[in-house]
C-alpha cells in the first residue's frame, strides 16, 4: 500500500469515528436523565473513540510527515 493509499485510509476512518462520536454525542445529550450508568458508558465508549481519533490524527500526520521527505529526495 503506498503512502497516499494510507493517508487516503486514514483520513476515511477519521471521517466515519468522528461521525460516529458526534452521533453518540447526540443520542447522549437527547437522553436526558434516564439511565445514568448507561449514560456513563457511553460517555465512556465516546472518550475512547476520541483517543482512537487523536491517535489517527498523529498517524496521518506522520504519514504526511513521510511523505514530504520522499519527496524531497
């Protein structure tokens, strides 16, 4: 796979977890004070989908980063 295919990857999973985040992030906020630990769980799943995007994020700038010095050679 070559670097723009990742990058290209990358940037796909980072659209569809933020997506998803956001959507979780809705339901959370519509949900009102019905069930706390359920509530508390999602908000949980939601910080870890939040890790896993802060991760790809500094995957796909190392990646860019790559790419730029083989192009400078």
């Amino acid at each position: 796979m070559s670097i723009e295919d990742e990058i290209r990857q990358v940037e796909e999973d980072l659209a569809r977890l933020r997506a998803e985040n956001k959507d979780m992030r809705d339901q959370i906020r519509t949900m009102g004070a019905t069930d706390q630990i359920e509530i508390s769980a999602m908000i949980s799943q939601s910080d870890e989908q939040l890790e896993l995007i802060a991760e790809l994020e500094r995957r796909r700038d190392r990646l860019m980063e790559k790419q730029k010095e083989e192009g400078a050679h």
